[in-house]
C-alpha cells in the first residue's frame, strides 16, 4: 500500500511539474484575436512568414509580457517563464525556420534626419507622432487582403519589446503581404534606414511621460432605483432613449428564449435600442464594442423595489485596453445616465 501511494504521489507531482501546452496556451488567450491558426482577425497575422523572419523569439516573449498599453494587445504579466517559452514555440512552429537573432547594440545613427523621413516615409502610416493607425485592422468597406493596421512606434510596449536591429531589418526587407514595403526598394539607403531607427529609437524619452496612469472604474454595472413601478419605469425609459435620438429596438422579457415560453419572471424586462451611426463608427475603432452594443437597459422588481441597470461602458473600455475607444465609451457611459436619469427622476 506505500508503494502505490508514493508511486501515486510520484505521478502527481510529475503532472503537476508537466511543460506547459503552448497550443492551449494560444488558444485560450491569443486565438479570439490572431486567429485559430494565426492568420489574423483583430489582432495582427502572426503566422505571416515575414513577420516571423523579423521577430525574435525575445519580441515575442516581450510582446506577450508587456502588451501594448493603450492599444488592442493586452499583458499577460502572470504568465511564468515556462508558459512565455511554451506560447512562443506553439508560434515559432508556425514559422518551420529557427527563430532570427538580433543584438541588442543601439543603432548610432541621426535621428534628426530619421525624423524627416520619417515625415515623408512612415507618418502617413503609422502617425505623424508614431501613434499608429486608427482601428484594429477590422475594415467593413473592403476585402481584408491587408488586415494589419499600422503599430504604434512611439508605445511602451514595442519599444521595451524591440531591439534596434529588428526595426532596422523590418525597414530593409519589410513584410510582404501587408503595406510594410522594403524601404531598401523604396530607394533608401541603409544609412537613410539607420537614421529612421534611431529616430523611432527617440520616442521612448517620451513615450508614456505625459499620459496619466489609466483609472480603473469600481463601478461595473450602472444600477439606479426608481421611485416609479415597474411598468412605469419602462414608459419613461422608451421616451427617453428616443428622446437621446436612439432608436428603441425592442422591449423584452429578460428570460426570453432561456427559460420555458411563458415562465419568463414579469418582474426582469430589457430594452434594446440604437443610434446606428454611433454603432458603426465604434465597430470601426474596435469590433468587440459588438459583445455590448446596440445598448441594452434592464428593469428589474424585486421584494417592492424596481432598479434600472446597465453594464458600464467604462469598465468595458478598461478591459479592452484600446485607448481610441476611451472617448467613445465615455459619450455612451453618458448616454446611459442621462437616459436613466430621465427615467427615474
């Protein structure tokens, strides 16, 4: 009997010490936004041959572990070392090559001149400041042949994340199948693209200096009481959402369609509505305002009491780490009060 139970231990400890599943690893936090096999969505296509030619391993370990503050790509500070390596080779895999090596000596170069061209060569793109493209590489008005959107060269993130020497090979062989060209064939010189380095190299004296640290809503749910009954509350919802130039969908049982028809609770009722142009411009910053829009308020009864409820668009901007969609949760987030305050004054 102590023999099977120290071979039982053995077993568990030896699960318990198992390598990490880089497959799973990818799955469960990278896929929803690279795609099941990296070929892109929200997220940049990893599995691009050229970007694995110019990304070393050490990029990618620091992509993951900083992310891109402010933008789509969020951090995984918890990650372990183990899991880092694990994730990173499920990727390199996709590549069928070793990974590049890139010394991390500076590049020497003029980041004035750099800036210049930078102005001719790179600002249409990427931002006359390095602030990157607008939107998540999701477009509604064309075919997604070229999904990626330009990064940000002047975020925290990518400047921890990449050594001079793999800006510099990016710019002289540049990505094929996305917008990157090879600056060498844009008639470049190798020092023209040394400078352009050195001036991208400038953003990280500035780079996150003058943002204030992001505050993170206590408030998830915006839940106010109503001094009117259920029934009540509901009319003076519809007049005001339309009131706010949004259009009211539909009025519903919350339970619709999760319980038995006709067990629906009378007592939960959600009104859905919508400004459709307001709809459009945020699905084009960021395609995931779709898990929370059209607009949605619940009113709900319960021992007496009626309570007007709604997620809060601030805690969702927090989550989605996109800084160009703050502004927009923050016109919904007011939409919201505005339209329960009118209901419940």
């Amino acid at each position: 009997m102590r023999l099977i139970i120290l071979v039982l231990l053995s077993s568990i400890g030896v699960a318990a010490l198992a390598a990490p599943d880089g497959e799973q690893l990818y799955t469960r936090h990278c896929a929803t936004c690279h795609g099941d096999k990296g070929g892109g969505g929200v997220g940049v296509p990893l599995a691009l041959p050229t970007f694995l030619e110019s990304a070393d391993d050490d990029f990618l370990r620091k992509t993951v572990r900083h992310g891109r503050p402010g933008r789509v790509m969020p951090a995984f500070p918890k990650f372990s070392d183990a899991q880092l390596d694990a994730l990173v080779g499920y990727i390199r895999a996709w590549s069928g090559k070793p990974a590049p090596r890139f010394v991390a000596t500076p590049v020497k170069a003029d980041p004035v001149h750099g800036k210049a061209l930078f102005a001719t060569y790179c600002a249409a793109c990427h931002g006359a400041n390095g602030e990157g493209g607008k939107g998540t590489g999701v477009t509604f008005s064309r075919r997604r042949d070229l999904p990626i959107i330009a990064p940000a060269l002047n975020n925290t993130g990518f400047l921890k994340a990449a050594t001079d020497e793999m800006i510099r090979h990016t710019l002289l062989y540049g990505r094929i199948g996305t917008p990157m060209r090879s600056f060498l064939e844009q008639g470049l010189s190798e020092e023209d693209i040394s400078d352009l380095v050195a001036y991208v190299r400038s953003f990280e004296k500035q780079a996150g200096d003058s943002k204030p640290a992001r505050v993170v809503p206590e408030e998830k749910i915006i839940i106010v009481e109503s001094p009117y009954t259920l029934e009540e509350t509901v009319e003076n919802l519809k007049n005001a959402i339309v009131s706010q130039n949004f259009l009211l969908i539909r009025t519903d049982l919350l339970e619709h369609g999760l319980v038995e028809e006709g067990k629906e609770s009378k007592q939960e009722v959600i009104l859905h509505f919508c400004n459709f142009k307001f709809l459009y411009d945020a699905l084009a910053i960021d395609p995931r305002v779709g898990l929370f829009l059209p607009c949605r308020v619940t009113v709900v009864e319960r021992e007496g009491k009626v309570q007007v409820m709604t997620i809060n668009p601030l805690y969702l901007s927090h989550l989605f780490n996109n800084e160009e969609l703050d502004e927009a949760c923050k016109h919904m987030h007011g939409i919201y009060t505005a339209i329960i305050e009118d209901a419940t004054l």
